[in-house]
C-alpha cells in the first residue's frame, strides 16, 4: 500500500504495472532571508542553523523575522562552499537557486538587476559560523556597468554619487576576484589627490570621480587581462566564487590556526540588496557595539561617518565620528537604532557587534553577530549579565577562557616610569585606546618582517601601518603590539587586536608614516624601522624608547575575583558532576604548586584552596643554602651529613610556617627530596674546563680543591638518573636528609597550631617503586612526626604517603596503598 503524506496524498502513483515514485526535492542551496524556519527544519537546531548560513547570515535572517529592516537578501549555504572546494564548480542546481532568489530579491524591492531605468545593486559577503572578521572576500556594487551607471545618474540626479559606487566596484573587484594589490588603485588615487590638493574624499567632484574611475578600468585591464566585466550576472558569479574561495585564503588560514577554528566548517554567501550610505549629508554608515569591547562598560561605542560606505569604517581609512553624535545629526535614526540594538542584545543575551547604513534619513541593519571582546571586557560583560539576570552565573563563568584569565595578569607599564617617560621628552603620540596592555618592542612596518623578526630573530616587534587590513593579520599576531595612523575604535586593527589580547592604538594622526624610507615621525622627532618604542594600548599614548613594566595586581581585578568566587561556589556543589555509586561527585578544585611562602599568598590570593605539590628540593637552591647542600653531599660519614643538615633545619623550618601561615585550613601536599643529588653541584664540564685552565696556566693554588670536587661531581654522575639514586632511594641511603625534612615539617605544623593556625600537612615519599621500600622509611619519618608532636605538646591530623609515577608502582598500587 503506498505510505501517505502529510497532505494526505498518496506519494506514489501507480500506473498499470509501473510504480513511478514522486520526484525527489531538489537539495536546497540557497535560502532567502525570510526563510529561516526552512533552515530550522532542515538544520535541527538554531546551532545547526548557524553552521548552515553562517553566522552573518543567520543574524539577518533571525533579524528579518523579528521585524527589524533589513535589506532583501539571501544565504548560499555552507554545504555549497564545501561542494565548490571539492571540485571548483558550483553544485548541481545551486546557481539556478540563486537566479530564482535574485527574482524574489527583484520582487521585493521592485527593482531589476542590471536594468538601467530601475536598477538593483546587491553586496556579496562572507560570512562562517565563527566570525572572522576581515579575512574574506566582500563586494560591495555589484550590478553596475557603464549602461546602468548612466541610468542611475538620471535617476538620481547624483553623478558623484553614481561614479563613486563605479569606481569601487572595479576596485574591490580587482582586489578581492582578481587578487590585486591595493596599492595598483590606491597609487593612482592618492596621486590624483595630490594633484588636485584634495585631503579626503569627500573633496571630489562627480568629475573627479569619473576620470578616477576610468583610470581605474585601465589599470583592472591592464593587470587581469580583459575590461571589467559588463555582464551583470557574470559579476555575480566571479564575485561568489571568489567569497567561496577566501575560504582556503592565506588569511583566512592564519586566522583560523591562530583561533581554533575548524577547516572543515566553510563560509557562507550572503546577497543583500545595497542600500547607500553615500547619498548624500542625510546618509552615513557605521559600526557598534552595544557594549564597549575593550573596557566591558555597558555604554554603546561605535563610530560612523556620513557620506560614506561601509568599508571606509571598517578599515579606518577616514577617521569616523563617535556614535552618540549621530543622536544630534540624525535624532530619529539614531533612537530608533538605539532602540533595536538594546532588543538585539537582550535576544542574543550577549554584546552585539552591528552594521548599519543609513540612506536618505532611513535605518538599515547590515549585520548583528556576537562581538569580540578583551579578556578584561569578556570578564566584565559575563559578571554584569549575570547581576542583570541576562544570564546564569553557570553561563557567566563558561564564557571567560583560561586564555581571557591569563590575560588580564599580563604586565602593565610602571606608573612612576610613565611619569618619568613624560617629563623627559619620550612622549611620542596619541591615538585611539584600542586594545588594553603594555608592549615594548621594536618597529616594523609590513606584516611579512614583523612575523619574520618575531619568528625568526625572536624580536619583541611593534608593527606600525597606517592602517591595517586582513591581509596583515599574520604579522598582527606574531606582534607585541599594533599601531596605527588612522582608524578608531571599530577599525580592523582594533577588532582584530581586542580578540587576540594585543596592546593596540590606533589613528595616532600626529604620526607621519614613510613607508619607502621605512620610518615614522611626529614633529622633528624621528623612529627608523627596528628601533624601540612602547605602547600604552590602555591609554592610547606611545612613547620612543623602552619603558619598564610591572604585574598587575589580582587584588584590583574587582570582576574577575567575583567570576573565580562563583566558580569556586559552582564547583563545590554536591553532585555538579556525574559518577559512580560512592565517587565524590563533588567539582573540581583548585590547587596551587607553590615552593615558597610568598608563592603560596598568591595562590590563597588567587583563590587556590590547597597547595598540591611544594618540592622542597627548590628551597635547597637559594644561594645561602646551597653551599651548606654541597657540603652535607661531599661529607664522608653520617656525622658530618647530620651536622650541616642541621644548619638546613632553621631555613626549611621557616619556610614551612609560612606555607602553613598563608594556607591555614587548607591542605598543603610537601614532597621530600626528589632529585639525585648532583643536580645540586657544579655542573661536571664547566668544572673539567676550570681544572684543565689552572693546570696549563700552572696555577696551584685552590687547585686541589676543584680537583676534589669533581672527583665527587664525575662520582656522582649517572647514565640515567630518573632510574637512580633520587626520591626514596636516596632517602634509604641517607636517610638524613628526609628525617631533617620531616622535622622541619612537623616542627612548623606544630608552632603554627600553638599559633591558631589551622595546619594540614600531607607528607609525599617521591618515586617509590616497591611497598618494601614504602615499609622501610615510612615508620621513620611517621616515628618524628610523633615525637615533635609529644615535645610540643600538640597534635593535628597529618598524612604520611606517595605518588604513583613510574610504571612498576603502578602495577604494584594495590601493595602499596595498604601502606601509603
């Protein structure tokens, strides 16, 4: 019987003997903006959806569902740009999708694509799960030619305008299809400038951009091979090929490796209608966040400029105004912007980063994606969220990396050397405070030498551009710090910066930049490439020369200690974790490996609730200990090891109290000595070469001595010293060293108790192989610990054990624990 459909039809039809099954749905490539339950369906998940449009495209189309105007569009999926870089081609019935799309696209705003009378003009974009911002390809203008310039210049009455848009088609074509350098249109641009003395852009004229457009269409020629394309729809394809294909980009690439971010995911093409923001006075465009991403602060920072287009923000090109200015140009734009970003930031629960173009007085929004933050602003963001119920304190601790913690203990410049750097004429520049920290490094001015001295030489690098585009990515990453001429807050270098923690200033205009002669200057004051300056990204300010820097203090990182609190609190939980009938489901904890009192205040400081490893061979190496280490070694009788341990005794004893002083009630885990003793004599060649010298020089006095000494250094050699004389066999070949240990252990616990102090101590017997050798020491040190104990009249609980750490413990752990 043939299955029924949803409809109730039946899905096959029977003709005489033949069955003949219903054709089979198309696979769907393309989805147009108010189609995203389509994708839901398909996807499974607003996760799935994610993966299948992109990040970009999924914000417009979740967008174009919740009323906000957004321009007609529509998403190529992944799955396409997956199926293009199998083969090079366009899957089987993708591109007869787009075509239909565009039909939808022309239906809805009434406009036709390449049609001179009434002209549709799309943007193509990028756009992956992850947000790479400015490592792929985006083309702005498609569907102008020479016909349908004419005809827009009719139906607008705006020649400049019109010859504007042309003159950037041809330039982002060149660029982004052709992979053309930058420089083979913008030479030809800044001369022209030059020559007419025109300072920006705005400057000129409809002829100016006329004749710049046409000198444009000679150097695409010249360099591709063949005149721009005319064909509209050729642009289209070339121009979706070429998105598909920044995929596998070196940048893209870079950024990927540097990111953690999948190979396998692919980008997604994204065809919006193009609304202008270069109209004219009435018309602007701009980016924003709804948070600030450098400091956390719930103030929307932004920027925008009039008469523009959407990359002069992006790439910092023109220096943009701040968005509350837009509020006393455009009142109503700017509340109903305001209006619709505080929407989107309480659907996605997270700081929003924004695109917008305003044409004619009217609010489009060209993208909202989850913003790239500074780890102090990540932390700051979660903390506030999660007070403003926007999100659980479980959510607010998921989104604060290990990464964003380390961070924010990055060093910071010295207050008083800044103070210092400013009264002696070190004080340089000036700009935006794009990234926050401290860096010092030497100055290059392509991304190409900043990676190759970062990487090659191991120089600390300071990569300064007058503004940066993704292709510099590589040197931004490999750099200490980035900075700029031109650009502000939302400029690439500052966005790309904030992600990857790098101390950034930008649109530092008082810096003349001379690329050919490979320098930088402000006034008469002149920096040549590979000399040192430091850049404060937290103020903005740079100075020549290398300021010192200190460690901030985790005692002023307000935020960051009440995310480590809630940690703390969540991890302590009784059942927060899966296991077992009878395993402790309990969190985990955080324990500190600390050798010395003052590096167990820290860990207290930084939340640690126990010490899990203090190796107390480390305090033998401080330089009025380890003379008196030498001589207990070289000693030859029992007598002589005792009475230099004795002199050991007072210093491990202090330690100890202080160990046991800044972890009171924690536990604190002390392993005896581990390592074979010549680890703490002179090393055995430097020694050989000191000999041989006074023997060919003659020298006799104190030669003996060396002599001797590396008799006992070359005695105390070993082939392989983790199978030797270390951890419990030392301490059963002389046992002195481990029973002076315990003393001073037991004798701290014990003044600490007398003191209030609640005391923990746990006693590790390193590298034991056997329950036999366990069964020899064991009852020694434990007889110590009780006789201290009965001498000062206190008692504490206390933990006599080992570590399981080379394979024949581990096959023997069931003997030795009955001991341990």
């Amino acid at each position: 019987m043939a299955k029924k459909s949803l409809s109730g039809k039946s899905a096959r039809k029977t003709v005489g003997q033949k069955t003949v099954s219903k054709k089979r749905a198309a696979k769907k490539w393309v989805y147009l903006f108010d189609e995203v339950k389509a994708a839901e369906r398909y996807a499974g998940s607003w996760e799935g959806v994610r993966s299948l449009l992109g990040g970009k495209g999924s914000g417009l189309a979740d967008m174009t569902r919740a009323g906000v105007p957004v321009p007609p569009g529509f998403t190529v999926t992944t799955e396409a740009c997956n199926e293009f870089r199998k083969s090079g081609k366009f899957p089987a019935g993708m591109w007869d999708q787009v075509l239909a799309a565009m039909k939808r696209i022309e239906k809805a705003t009434g406009k036709s694509f390449g049609d001179p009378n009434n002209p549709l003009l799309v943007s193509c974009r990028s756009g992956a799960k992850f947000s790479m911002p400015g490592m792929m390809n985006t083309i702005l203008n498609i569907g102008l030619n020479d016909e349908v310039v004419e005809g827009m210049i009719k139906l607008t009455n705006n020649p400049r305008f019109v010859w504007d848009l042309y003159r950037r088609l041809i330039e982002m074509f060149g660029t982004t299809v052709f992979n053309l350098d930058d420089e083979v249109f913008e030479h030809p641009m800044a001369e022209y400038k030059e020559k007419r003395g025109y300072k920006v852009d705005t400057d000129m004229t409809a002829d100016d951009w006329m004749e710049l457009t046409n000198t444009f269409k000679k150097v695409f020629e010249g360099h591709v091979g063949f005149e721009f394309p005319q064909d509209v729809y050729k642009q289209l394809e070339l121009a979706t090929k070429a998105v598909f294909e920044s995929w596998n980009g070196k940048r893209a690439v870079d950024y990927r490796r540097a990111t953690g971010i999948s190979d396998d995911l692919g980008t997604a093409v994204n065809i919006v209608t193009m609304v202008f923001g270069n109209m004219g006075s009435d018309s602007g465009t701009g980016v924003a966040f709804t948070r600030d991403p450098s400091t956390g602060e719930k103030k929307m920072l932004g920027e925008y400029l009039l008469n523009a287009q959407g990359e002069d923000v992006v790439a910092g090109i023109r220096n943009a105004d701040p968005i509350e200015h837009l509020k006393d140009q455009m009142p109503r734009a700017y509340k109903q912007f305001m209006d619709i970003t505080k929407k989107l930031e309480k659907h996605y629960k997270d700081m929003q980063d924004v695109e917008f173009t305003i044409e004619r007085g009217k609010l489009w929004m060209l993208q909202t994606r989850n913003g790239k933050r500074t780890a102090k602003a990540a932390v700051k963001i979660a903390v506030d969220m999660a007070k403003e119920k926007l999100i659980t304190k479980e959510e607010a601790v998921l989104r604060v990396t290990p990464e964003n913690v380390d961070s924010l203990l990055h060093p910071q410049f010295d207050d008083a050397a800044i103070k210092n750097a400013e009264n002696n004429g070190t004080f340089f520049a000036k700009g935006v405070n794009a990234s926050p920290g401290a860096a010092v490094g030497q100055v290059y001015f392509d991304a190409d030498t900043a990676e190759k001295m970062a990487k090659e030489e191991k120089q600390n690098v300071i990569m300064v551009r007058p503004f940066t585009k993704p292709d510099d990515v590589h040197g931004m990453i490999a750099s200490q710090g980035v900075l700029t001429s031109e650009g502000g807050a939302t400029s690439h270098a500052a966005v790309v910066a904030r992600q990857f923690g790098i101390p950034c200033v930008v649109g530092a205009s008082a810096i003349r930049i001379d690329l050919e002669k490979r320098m930088m200057s402000v006034g008469g004051k002149i920096v040549q490439e590979g000399e040192w300056i430091s850049v404060d990204g937290t103020t903005g300010r740079v100075y020549v020369g290398k300021i010192p820097t200190i460690s901030p203090s985790l005692e002023e990182q307000t935020e960051l200690l009440t995310l480590l609190k809630w940690a703390d609190e969540i991890c302590a939980r009784k059942d927060i974790r899966k296991a077992p009938k009878g395993w402790p489901t309990r969190g985990l904890q955080v324990w500190a490996n600390a050798d010395y009192p003052k590096d167990a205040r820290r860990a207290r400081s930084y939340g640690a609730v126990g010490i899990g490893l203090c190796r107390t061979e480390h305090m033998f190496f401080e330089p009025e200990r380890l003379p008196i280490v030498q001589r207990m070694i070289l000693s030859d009788t029992s007598d002589g090891r005792t009475d230099a341990l004795n002199e050991l005794l007072p210093y491990q004893r202090k330690d100890f109290d202080g160990l046991f002083e800044a972890m009171d009630g924690y536990p604190v885990i002390i392993r005896l000595i581990d390592p074979p003793l010549h680890e703490f004599m002179p090393e055995q060649e430097k020694l050989l070469e000191e000999v041989v010298t006074m023997r060919v020089k003659g020298e006799t006095e104190g030669l003996k001595e060396k002599e001797k000494l590396l008799s006992a250094v070359r005695g105390l050699h070993e082939s392989n010293p983790m199978m030797g004389l270390r951890g419990v066999r030392l301490s059963i070949y002389m046992p002195e060293i481990v029973e002076m240990q315990v003393r001073a252990i037991f004798e701290a616990a014990a003044d600490c108790t007398l003191r209030g102090i609640v005391v923990k101590p746990e006693v590790m017997i390193p590298l034991t192989g056997t329950v036999k050798e366990l069964e020899w020491i064991q009852p020694r040190l434990e007889r110590i610990a009780k006789t201290v104990m009965e001498e000062k009249k206190v008692k504490f609980d206390y933990k006599f054990g080992t570590m399981i750490e080379i394979p024949r413990a581990a096959v023997t752990a069931e003997e030795i624990a009955q001991r341990a």
